[in-house]
C-alpha cells in the first residue's frame, strides 16, 4: 500500500515561515490535500489539489508538490497556527485514502 | 452550508458493536460521498471507508473489511458507521467526512469518541 512520510515536528518562530513535507514514491502524480487539527477539534481542509485554498483559509497556507514529495508552506505564522497537520492522496490501491503520518508545528 | 452533526460518545464492552451516526443538513445525502475516518487517542487519522459514486459501492479499509458496516437513510439524510467484534485498539474518536468535489475531504463531523473497556 501506498506511504506518505511526514516529519514528526516542526518548530518555528512567530512571523516565520514553516514548512511542512510530505514524502511519497512519485506524489507529484497525484493531488494532494492537506488538513489542520488542533487538539480536540476535527481536522480543517487548509489546501487541496497540491495548492488551491478553500474560502476562508489565509492566503499564508500555501502548497507545492513535485517528485517524491509535497510541500504545505505557512508563510508569517501566528500562534494559531499551532496543530497538527496531515497530508492526504488517493491511491489506485486496494485502500484508496492514504494519510500521512502527521506534523506537530510548533510556534515558539 | 453543509453540516455533518454525528452521535454522542459511546461506551462499549470488548466483543460488542457500535453504531455512530452523522446527520446531513444544508444538502441531501445523495448529492454526497461520505466517508469515515478515525483517529485513535494521541494516534493519526485512519480512513474506514466510504461510498464511491462512480461504481454506486461502499468501498471499506482492508483492516475493517467483515467488521465494518457503512449505510445510509436517504429519508432522513443520515449516514451510519457500524463496527462490530469491538476490542480495545478501537478506542477512538470516529469522524464522518464529505468527498468534495476536488476528491478532498472539506466538510468534518464533530467527531464521536468510543470507548472499548471492560
């Protein structure tokens, strides 16, 4: 089945840029959709299509995706930011919904 | 706007099964493609399964295959997540999800924690 990689933590400074990767065998193939949770909440679609933002999410999200990996990039980040993040693709496997691991960010 | 509105906190005994719901309102059930997912405590997001509108068919996570049960009420626009044989690694907070349109997951349920305790 198909694996998507993500670091455990990142840690960043407030107004800082965070960058969190997602790592997979040729995702640059596929769209990948990121998600925010913070805890006790349900997770927040933040980009979808490796890049686009739904309405209401800040233009600082931001994501790129090529080769074996994909990146959400949160430009001048704030407090509120601080949550965990997942990457997700479909797959043409038997398990079509394939999660990363997920990221904690950290604001410091 | 559509909101997914699920069932309150479950406690269950080891061997027994869980029904959590998830309430559509703003749409109707058949204009979505609902999914669940779930996230064990201090663990990441697990998707169940779900309904595919291309082939008409619930398509489930080999890891739940023969234990899991997904169905909908089209009269009340309610979709249900029904696992049975529960044991302890089921403890968890269960979620339903929309299928957007571009394949993503953009509207979540509130979440359901179950419990699996003896």
């Amino acid at each position: 089945s198909y694996v998507l990689t993500q670091p455990p933590s990142v840690s960043v400074a407030p107004g800082k840029t965070a960058r969190i990767t997602c790592g997979g065998n040729n995702i640059g193939s596929k769209s990948v959709h990121w998600y925010q949770q913070k805890p006790g909440q349900a997770p927040v679609l933040v980009v979808y299509d490796d890049s686009d933002r739904p309405s209401g999410i800040p233009e600082r999200f931001s994501g790129s995706n090529s080769g074996n990996t994909a990146t959400l990039t949160i430009s001048r980040v704030e407090a509120g930011d601080e949550a965990d993040y997942y990457c997700q693709v479909w797959d043409s496997s038997s398990d079509p919904v394939v999660f990363g691991t997920g990221t904690k960010v950290t604001v410091l | 706007q559509v909101q997914l509105v699920q069932s309150g906190a479950e406690v269950k005994k080891p061997g027994a099964s869980v029904k959590v719901s998830c309430k559509v309102s703003g749409y109707t059930l058949t204009e979505l493609s609902m999914h669940w997912v779930r996230q064990a405590p201090g663990k990441g997001l697990e998707w169940m399964g779900g309904f595919d509108p291309e082939d008409g068919e619930t398509i489930y996570a080999q890891k739940f295959q023969g234990r899991v049960t997904m169905t909908e009420d089209t009269s009340t626009d309610t979709a249900y997540m029904e696992l049975s044989s529960l044991r302890s690694e089921d403890t968890a907070v269960y979620y339903c999800a929309r299928r957007g349109s571009s394949d993503a997951f953009d509207i979540w349920g509130q979440g359901t924690m179950v419990t699996v305790s003896s």
